[in-house]
C-alpha cells in the first residue's frame, strides 16, 4: 500500500513503514517489531503521508479569518488520510 503527497510515497507491507520517492527507497521511517495489521499499517501510512497537508489545513482553519474554503480544504485532507471516505 502506497499514499504520496507528490514529493514521494509512504509504503506500509509486512510490519515496514517506508518512504519511496521514484521508486527508489529513500529510507524506512519504521519497523514493527510485535504484531503486524496490514489495515493498521496501511492507515499510518496515508497518516503520515497527509502529515504537512494536515498542519497547512489546520493552521487556516485557526485563523480568525478562517473561511469556508478553508474549511472544505480541511475536510478534504480528513478524507485523504480516511483513505476516500468522507
């Protein structure tokens, strides 16, 4: 399972945690060393994809002059990281 921001993709399989940028591993972000759930791993992995864009939507969002857009900016990050789902 692969989620990227445009700068590079996070990979989660068999308990590893990976960035990949052009197919080539940059370097492994983490390991799991007890228990491993594809689905959990998969989640981290959009997770940590969606972190920067994450901030940036939650920064507008605290501003006092936050606007609509800025809203459905945030929602839509909340997507990306659920994997789609609104």
């Amino acid at each position: 399972m692969g989620a990227g921001n445009g700068e590079g993709s996070i990979f989660a399989y068999n308990g590893r945690i990976r960035l990949e940028l052009g197919g080539t591993t940059l370097y492994p972000i983490a390991q799991i060393g007890c228990g491993w759930n594809e689905v959990e791993d998969e989640a981290n992995a959009r997770l940590i994809a969606a972190a920067p864009e994450m901030l940036a939507a939650l920064q507008s969002l605290a501003h006092p002059m936050a606007s609509d857009e800025d809203l459905q900016n945030a929602l839509a990050v909340i997507a990306k990281v659920k994997g789609g789902e609104a």
